[in-house]
DNA sequence: GTGTATTTGTTCGTATGTATC
DNA sequence: CGATACATACGAACAAATACA
C-alpha cells in the first residue's frame, strides 16, 4: 500500500500532507528540524511540484510548519 | 536565542553583518581593531565562507570597515 | 633564508525556495 | 506541468600574499 496512491479519492497534495503530518506528529521531524524539500517530496511520492508545494501550504496554515524565504521550511515548536 | 539563527527569515549574512556591527558600534572592536577571520566567523556563527565573506563585503559597502588582502578586515577610523 | 600556517581572493558546482511565463 | 531566472547558502579547490617560528 502505497503511503500516497493517486487512485484513492483524496486529493494527491491532502495525502502528501497527510504523510508529512504524519513524520512531525510521530516525531521523526522534530520541531526546528527541516522539511524534505519540494524536489525531494516530489520525488518521494511522484508528484508534481504543484503537489508538494499544495501539502507545504496546508501545513503552514494549519500552524505545523513556517517557511523561511529562499531557505526551507521547518517544524514548529510546540 | 542565538545570535545567528538558520530559522530567522533573515539572511544568515544579514544576521552575520548586525553581529558584527554591534561589535563595532560597542566598541568592542576599536577603529584599527582587526575584525575576526573569515575562518573565525565561520565556525563562530557556524556558516560557510561565503556567507561570512558576504557579511563583510556589507560592513566593507557601508564604510565601517576596510580590508588589506591577504592581510584582515580593520575597523574605520572616525 | 626557509618552510609552514594563516588569511584573503577567486572560481566552480550543488542545493534550496521564490517568482514568472 | 515544464522551463527559466533569481537570491540565498553551502562546500571544495586553488592562488596569492602575508605572518611567523
């Protein structure tokens, strides 16, 4: 089972998100530790950087992350 | 809270060159004073060469510092 | 004077995110 | 989706001048 099918109904960015939601609840991303990049998301699940752009941004809405400009994005703390 | 920090959205040459004009404004480093190698500041605020040579070239544009080759930066008089 | 270490100067390559088309 | 350009940042390598024992 695939951690990101694109045959499963939800949306490609939702289960991206999901899956690094997943990494930062479970702790393997700990607070201040780097997101893998878009490249290496897109790589990752085979998706496209539109995709893994789409799941960065809901988990900065969502408050998980913050993304430093020309840098990367990271786990909040907290 | 560091004085550099990799999560500050500020560029990290930015947050180098402010460090390094504090030291200057204090008077921790006198006009005359050598300013810390470039070698120095790399492992001081823990970021590459080019990112301190960077930080100097800004101190070296706003006047309050001049550099011999292959000798050292120095602070400006005045 | 000689050799070594230090320091700045310079160039190249890689990676990252952002913006635009 | 792809392609490009840009800004930031890191790393490596080499050159050249200087400092020092």
């Amino acid at each position: 089972m695939d951690a990101v099918d694109p045959h499963d109904p939800v949306p490609l960015y939702q289960q991206v998100a999901r899956e690094l939601r997943n990494m930062i609840i479970s702790g393997e991303l700990a607070p201040r530790d780097a997101l893998p990049s878009e490249l290496t998301i897109q790589q990752r699940y085979q998706v496209s950087r539109g995709t893994a752009r789409r799941a960065i941004e809901m988990l900065r809405d969502e408050g998980l992350i913050y993304t430093v400009p020309q840098r990367a994005s990271y786990v909040a703390e907290r």
